[in-house]
C-alpha cells in the first residue's frame, strides 16, 4: 500500500510563492540524485490561514524517505545543496506540520 507523507508549511506573509519555487528547486535536485518520488505541491491564498503551501511525497514505505535522504545526503554535493535549503526554507516559514496517510485502493 502507498503512503502519502504530507507536510503543511505555514509560510512567513508574502512568501508562499518564494516556498513553491523553493520547493520545486529540491524536487529537481531530488530527481537528479535517483529520488522519484511524486512530489505534489498545493496552495490556497484564500482560505484558512494565509500563506499556506502544502507538500506531497508518494512512497511505497515510509522509511524509504529517510533512507533516500540519508543515502543522497552522503554525496558531499547533494548534502551542501540541501543543508543550504534546508536553511533558507527554515528562514521563509513560522512552522510545519506534518500527516502520514495511507492510500486504501
């Protein structure tokens, strides 16, 4: 069964458009590196909180997302560009929460 991993980034005012593009960035780099995961990216300027930007990952197996990160973070150049990343996403939103689902078919 698939699981969806789903991470809700409440970004800082005005930088939900900056946090896609961010997250679009690592989703290339990601593929680039052997990880092929579907990646979903969602918005809603409208409802809710403002700023929100929601992120998908379809796994086969939860764990197969912290294995894929290790694994890509070993390589001195994946591990420089996602520690810079991981820095700037952290500068653009307030918080993050996050779901695991499983997919019923």
């Amino acid at each position: 069964m698939a699981i969806v991993h789903r991470r809700t980034f409440y970004a800082k005012v005005g930088q939900a458009t900056s946090l896609v593009q961010h997250f679009q960035e690592a989703e290339t780099q990601m593929k680039g590196y052997g990880i092929g995961w579907e990646t979903r990216i969602y918005t809603d300027y409208y409802s809710g909180r403002s700023d929100r930007v929601v992120v998908e990952w379809v796994l086969d197996d939860l764990g197969d997302m912290d294995a894929e990160l290790n694994r890509i973070m070993e390589i001195p150049e994946a591990g420089a560009f996602f520690g810079a990343w991981m820095g700037m996403l952290n500068d653009m939103i307030t918080h993050a929460e996050g779901d695991n689902w499983t997919v019923v078919q």
